[in-house]
C-alpha cells in the first residue's frame, strides 16, 4: 500500500509538475516509503524471531518476493477486484469536481 501511494505521487509529480504540487508529491512520496522502512525496522526489534519469517515471505520491493519464489501472486477473489475498479472509478472521478479536469477513463467519456 505504501508503494502505491509512492507511484501515486510519482504519477502526480510526472502529470502535474508545479511547484505546489511537487511539494506535496514528495511529501507523500517520502512519508509512505521512510514510513514502511521504519515501520519494518520497528517490528524486526520487537519481534525478531516472528519478523524473519515474515519477511522469508516477502519484500520491501514490490513483486521481488514472487520473483524470487518466495511468494505467489494471488489470494484475492472477484470482491477485491470489484471492489478497487469502483474505488478507482470514483476517485478518477472526483477529479472532476475537485481539481476541475477529469482523470483515468473520465477523460475519453467527458
């Protein structure tokens, strides 16, 4: 989750690039991902043991434990599918309200 608000404000930062928004990009960019590592480190000094198997199963990089086999892709039915097209359809849409052009698929059916 923390990787996807990163991309987020890359994406922002690469869309938009003044100033104001740059700002808040970064801000976003570095909250979420100093955020995680800390956030890991605090866990690997409160559970050692229980941290190292976690993170057989996983990594800090997006999909480098699946490629390296340590995890496989998958795990979500059709709900969680569903779900984050219509959380994704509504928060491109309510870039139309909000910053005033509309975004994602709303761009072609505006």
């Amino acid at each position: 989750m923390m990787w996807a608000f990163a991309i987020w404000g890359l994406a922002h930062i690469l869309i938009y690039p003044i100033a104001k928004n740059i700002v808040l990009s970064s801000a976003i960019i570095v909250l979420a991902l100093v955020g995680a590592a800390l956030q890991d480190r605090k866990k690997a000094a409160l559970d050692p043991q229980g941290w190292t198997a976690w993170e057989s199963r996983t990594s800090y990089l997006p999909f480098v434990a699946i490629a390296q086999d340590r995890a496989a892709f998958g795990g979500f039915g059709a709900h969680a599918l569903g779900g984050g097209v219509v959380v994704w359809l509504l928060a491109t849409w309510a870039h139309i309200p909000l910053a005033g052009w509309p975004a994602g698929i709303w761009r072609w059916l505006a």
